[in-house]
C-alpha cells in the first residue's frame, strides 16, 4: 500500500500559475502509473485531470486542461507534480492525486482558489 500526501495549493489570480506535489511513502510511485484528479465546489464527484503512465512516463489530460496543466513524476524523489498554468476560476476545486488503472490510495488532497 502506498500514503499519498498532496501539497502546494493556494489562492492566485486568474492566469497565475501553481505547482501541486504528491509525496508518496510505503512503496514507489514508479510502481505505478498515476492520476490527479480534482472535486470542484458544489460537486459530488471528482473529475479526472491527468495521467501519467509508469515507464513510459506518456501522459494523458482532460480537455479542459490539456495545454495548461502538466503531469510529472520524479522517481527519485518518490514524488508526482501537477503544474497548473493559466490558472482560471473554473479551475478552483480540492486538487488529490491517487494511484491510477483503477483510482485508490488517495491523498487527502489541496485546495486550490482562482480569484477573477
């Protein structure tokens, strides 16, 4: 089993950027392919944001953030990034990463504001 702890949230201005980190502990992210995925204000469920795939290091995103959000992992540090560009209001919402191919192991997640 693997502890996800995520990292790096905040309030910024519409077009600011923030950078979230996922430290992993019990067992190593390359293990793993990885998600972020995020819950929006108001809503239920989570919404899927970015993958990156173990090995291949290939990535996948959401179309709503495909251009501005960058997935990365660096193994060494047993650790996942997200670097959130652009960051516009839409984008606010509890940011988690988890284990992916199925989603578990979640983080407790962070919280990330864009004022207008």
């Amino acid at each position: 089993q693997v502890q996800l702890v995520e990292s790096g949230g905040g309030v910024v201005q519409a077009g600011g950027s923030l950078r979230l980190t996922c430290e992993a502990s019990g067992r190593s992210v390359s293990d793993y392919s990885m998600d972020w995925f995020r819950r929006k204000p108001g809503n239920q469920a989570r919404e899927w944001v970015a993958q990156i795939m173990k090995s291949s290091n290939v990535t996948h995103y959401a179309g709503s953030v495909k251009g501005r959000f960058t997935i990365s992992r660096d193994d060494a540090k047993n650790t996942v990034y997200l670097q959130m560009n652009n960051l516009q209001p839409d984008d606010t919402a509890v940011y988690y990463c988890c284990v992916a191919l199925p989603p578990k192991f979640w983080g407790q997640g962070t919280q990330v504001t864009v004022s207008s």
